[in-house]
C-alpha cells in the first residue's frame, strides 16, 4: 500500500498521473475475509479469484464469485465483498487510479453495470497482479511505479478484450468467423453464411460480431482485404488489377474505391510514396 504523499506526488508526474497502482496483494484461502465502503474506494478495485467462492453486492444486486471471475468496481461506488464461509476464496488484487483509469473500467464494466467477467485466461491476469505485487515489494521508486503500471495496463487490457468478445464460447464463433474470413479473402461475403457458420442466427451472428470486433460485418472485410493489399503493394510487383482481383474485387476502379475508404489514398499512390520511403533509407550523418 502506497502511502498517502507519495500517491499524491506520483498522480503529479508523467506516466504515474496516467495509471498508478496504489494497492495490491494476494490473500490465500481468506477465512473471514470481507470489506464494506459505504462511499466506494478512491481507487477502482480490481479482484481476481483463483479458489473458492465469493460475494459481491454493488448495485442493488449480489453476485457469486467463483474461481476464474475478475470483478472490477468502480471507483466511489458503493459496494460490499466477502468471502464464502463454507468455501473461502483465494484472490489476488489491486487498486488503480490516474487520468486513464476511468476510461478503462467503464470499458470493463459497461459503465457499470457488469462487474463480473469470466476470465478466458485467469493465468496471465493473475501474472499482471503478481507483476504489480513485486514491483510495489521491492520499492518505492519511480522505476518501480512504472512497472507496477505497466503491468496494470496489460492485465486492464485484457479485461477490455475479454469483455468486447464476449463469452469464451461466443468468442470462439466469432474467431472461427474472423479466421474464415482471413483465409478466404477473394470469396464473397453473405452475412446469412457466416452465421451459419457461427450456428447462430443471422441478427444475432451480426450484433455479435459488432459488440466484439466494434464494426460490421462489411467494414471488417474491407479492413483485412485493405490490409492484405497494402501488403502486396509494398512487397510485389503485382498489377493494381491483379491485386483488387486477389482480394475479391475483379472491378479495379470499385478497388481502388473500396481503398481509398480505408486509407485515404489511392492504391497507385501508396504504392509510390511507399517505394519512395524505402528508396530514401534511414538519415546518415555525414
């Protein structure tokens, strides 16, 4: 636990003003464990239990904890966690605050009204907290500090991610939806298949696969296939024409359309200022 001035001072520099980790720690098979703020913490609180039960009630409603949930409670938001009397938890956790932490627990949390996630890797946020822990153990230097943070960044983000894509075995449908896609480039696209292929409905397959990737369908498809065509407009010799044609757009012009939406330039045109870039090199000081 940070102390008070140090907390204040490292909200006041670079990097720490961001993300600063003020508490974390590890409590094994909790006995008795349980805390109530009445006002919430300063800091948002993220738990991840590894054993046994938990209980959260945050919201007018209480939530059981089990092995493999992370819950995530805003910061100044009233809540209560205790662990099962019959089957105590073992936990792992930490307090963020700073300018960034805000933003990344709303994403966490939809604004608050999920603070519970089925972890689809409890490991690696465990390893972020236990990364956190020794930081904060060895001292209380800057260097420190930033490790600390670095590690919240990374297990705050993947928290982000596991929420966006869902359930694992929702997530699962939509990769193997996304790998598809990836793997067959030049084939057209009907929403009503790769539903099929998710064994979902087609509404559902669609509301889906926005809430995990952030856009449709559509506009996914045409980020991979720009994707691959900036990669063989840098790398090959191949015609515009040939390029358009591989990535499923036999008609250069609704190519070089479809292109510019994403990039702003023309195919041609990225094609020379790349080589131009490549033919200038790195600066030498002469």
């Amino acid at each position: 636990m940070l102390p008070g001035p140090l907390v204040r001072s490292a909200l006041a520099r670079p990097i720490t003003d961001r993300l600063l980790v003020t508490d974390a720690g590890y409590f094994p098979h909790a006995a008795a464990h349980g805390l109530a703020r009445r006002n919430g913490a300063r800091e948002s609180i993220v738990i991840v239990c590894t054993r046994g039960v938990g209980w959260l009630t945050m919201a007018g409603r209480t939530l059981r904890v089990a092995a493999g949930d992370a819950v995530v409670i805003p910061a100044e938001t009233p809540n209560e966690y205790r662990s099962d009397v019959a089957d105590p938890w073992s936990i792992w956790w930490l307090h963020v605050t700073g300018d960034d932490a805000p933003a990344l627990v709303e994403v966490i949390t939809n604004a608050g009204v999920e603070p519970m996630i089925a972890l689809r890797d409890v490991y690696s946020a465990v390893a972020s907290i236990e990364r956190a822990v020794v930081a904060l153990e060895r001292d209380e230097t800057a260097a420190s500090l930033y490790s600390a943070a670095g590690a919240a960044w990374s297990l705050l983000a993947q928290l982000a991610a596991d929420r966006l894509q869902g359930p694992a075995a929702t997530a699962d449908r939509i990769q193997i939806v996304k790998d598809y896609l990836r793997d067959n480039l030049a084939s057209p696209v009907s929403v009503g298949e790769l539903a099929r292929l998710a064994s979902l409905s087609p509404s559902h397959f669609s509301s889906l696969f926005k809430t995990s990737t952030g856009i449709g369908v559509v506009e996914y498809v045409r980020r991979l296939r720009s994707a691959r065509a900036r990669e063989l407009l840098i790398t090959t010799s191949a015609t515009i024409a040939e390029i358009g044609s591989s990535i499923g757009y036999s008609d250069p012009f609704y190519f070089s359309r479809q292109f510019r939406l994403v990039n702003g330039t023309s195919p041609s045109d990225f094609r020379r200022t790349a080589h131009l870039n490549q033919l200038d090199g790195p600066a030498v000081e002469l």
